[in-house]
C-alpha cells in the first residue's frame, strides 16, 4: 500500500480513516435515494397518462371533432371504420 501509514488505519479495521469517514457520510445522505423515489414516480405517472389516453383517445377525439362543429355552428356527423382491428372514428362538420 502506498502513501498509507498505520496510523491510517484504526484498530481491528480493513479501510482507512479517511475512506471510512466518506463511506458513512455518503450512506446518512438520501438525495440520491430521493432522486429515484422521484424518478420512480414520474415513471409511474408517466404510464398512467398513456393509459388513459389510450382508454379515453377515441371518445376524447370525438367529443372535441363534436364541440368543433358547434363553434362553427354546423352540425356533427360521426363515422367510424374498422380496418384489420383498428377502429377509426372520424367526426366532419356539414353544413
């Protein structure tokens, strides 16, 4: 071991001092464990909000194609087609 002397080294211990001292600071520190608590939770939120447009998207897209045409004063009509699985609804205005 170099630049190390025994008085470096308590009694009946393997890490230096120095070493041990930084080692029990770092492990009372929770910023890092508070940073993927945080990380975690915008994950998980992140999720959710995909979830629920994808549950809530077609009905959502409707309802604004709806409002649309009443601002313009025209009337809705709501179509919607299936194609290998996939519905779509399409919302047009008329006159």
């Amino acid at each position: 071991m170099t630049g190390l002397n025994e008085k470096d080294f308590s009694a009946g211990e393997f890490l230096p001092k120095k070493l041990q001292t930084k080692v029990s600071r770092f492990s009372r520190k929770e910023s890092g464990a508070t940073a993927v608590e945080y990380a975690l939770i915008v994950g998980l939120i992140t999720v959710l909000i995909f979830g629920a447009v994808q549950l809530l998207g077609d009905g959502l897209q409707t309802q604004i194609g709806k409002a649309t045409c009443a601002v313009k004063g025209k009337s809705a009509t709501v179509s919607s087609t299936t194609t290998n699985g996939v519905t779509t609804t399409t919302v047009t205005c008329a006159a």
